[in-house]
C-alpha cells in the first residue's frame, strides 16, 4: 500500500500525449513510451543547473583512487522516463542498501574527517550510501548521465549528499537519511551543487548556498 501511495503521488495530473514523452526521453525507446503513457504525468520540476563550480575534495581523492570508475563519459543530460517499473527498481534498489550499510562517520570509520568510498565492509556514511546506489543503478542499465552525486544541507544545515535521478517527472532524490523516494523539492534540503550531466567529473552549482567542507560527519 505504501509503495502504491508513493507512485500514486508522483503520478497525480494529467497524463501527457505519447508523442511530447518520446520527443523529451533520450534514453528509452519510444514504443516503451506509448506502452507507459497512462501513467506519466505532467512534467515536474527539474533542477535548473548552474555555473561550473568546485568538485568536492572527497569526489575528487574517490577518483584518484578508482579511476576506472570516473571520467567523462559523453552524457547528453537525458531524462528517464519513469514508469513504474523502474521506479520500482529504484525503491528496490533505495530500501536494499539502506538496509544493509550500517551508518558510520568517516572520523569513526578510518580516521579521517573525509573519505569517499564504497562501503564494502558494511559500514559507510551518507557518501557511501550514494556511489553504491549510482554504481548498482548503473550496473541495471540506468544511464550514468542521469544518476548525479548532489551535495546539500540538510534541514539541520549540516552538509549531506544523497542520489539525483533525473526522470521527466523530475529529479528524485534517492537518501539514505529518508525512507522515502521524493521529488527535489519534497525533500526541505537546501542544493548545494552536483555532478555535471555532460561530464560526470565536472560539478555545477545548483545555488548561492555555501557548501560544506565537509559531508556526512553527522
């Protein structure tokens, strides 16, 4: 029931024509659209990206040591079309990790104030949570372009980084500090900045906020 009230709710409007979602979705095919239509809804909100900014030190080390995994990899800044099935995968895929990394800080982990890394022990602050659900997401098919690591303040104006996937219903927000998968805007977080969706090394800014040295100390 809970699942069903959660699609219900990014589900409300009215549905739009087939032919306006095929012209707006890069990444699935339009016969998947016209099968889909009945339950899409009018646009969203998406995040409006801004200036080129600063990359998080903790992206920017990540990548230093796992270079495979970072890179330009030619994003064309797509939306998925969300159907529910997908946004299934996604609750599926939310509830699981969060489910199985257990919350540890950085300071309390290994030492230091910031590490961004796979939490293969189990154990991983909010960073963690973030690149597990990207790569595991990316490794379903997902296109990496539209899967962007964002940092925030929460609503304690702590910094945090959480998961935004870009759908032509909006960016949801994938938390590990939520149960729930919401719009952007649902979420009472400030946007701070996130990856660049035609250059996932690259970050744009999403704001005037400051954003934190650091994230997931909490």
């Amino acid at each position: 029931m809970k699942k069903r009230l959660e699609w219900a709710l990014l589900a409300a409007g009215k549905a739009v024509l087939a032919a306006a979602a095929a012209a707006v979705l890069t990444h699935a095919a339009p016969a998947q659209a016209e099968r889909t239509m009945a339950m899409l809804s009018n646009f969203a909100a998406n995040m409006a990206a801004g200036a080129q900014t600063s990359v998080p030190m903790g992206y920017f080390q990540f990548c230093a040591q796992n270079p495979a995994e970072c890179g330009t990899r030619g994003g064309n800044g797509g939306k998925v079309v969300l159907t529910e099935a997908n946004f299934a995968q996604l609750r599926q895929v939310n509830d699981g990790i969060n489910a199985r990394i257990e919350p540890m800080t950085d300071l309390d982990h290994y030492g230091e104030i910031e590490r961004w890394t796979y939490p293969d022990d189990g154990y991983g602050d909010c960073e963690d949570y973030v690149l597990l659900k990207r790569r595991t997401l990316v490794g379903l098919g997902w296109p990496a372009d539209t899967l962007l690591v964002t940092v925030v303040r929460d609503r304690k104006g702590d910094g945090h980084a959480v998961l935004t996937v870009v759908t032509d219903r909006g960016d949801l927000v994938l938390d590990n500090q939520e149960a729930a998968i919401v719009l952007w805007h649902e979420t009472g977080y400030r946007f701070v900045k996130r990856q660049a969706q035609d250059d996932n090394d690259a970050w744009v800014s999403l704001g005037d906020v400051l954003a934190p040295l650091s994230v997931g100390r909490n």
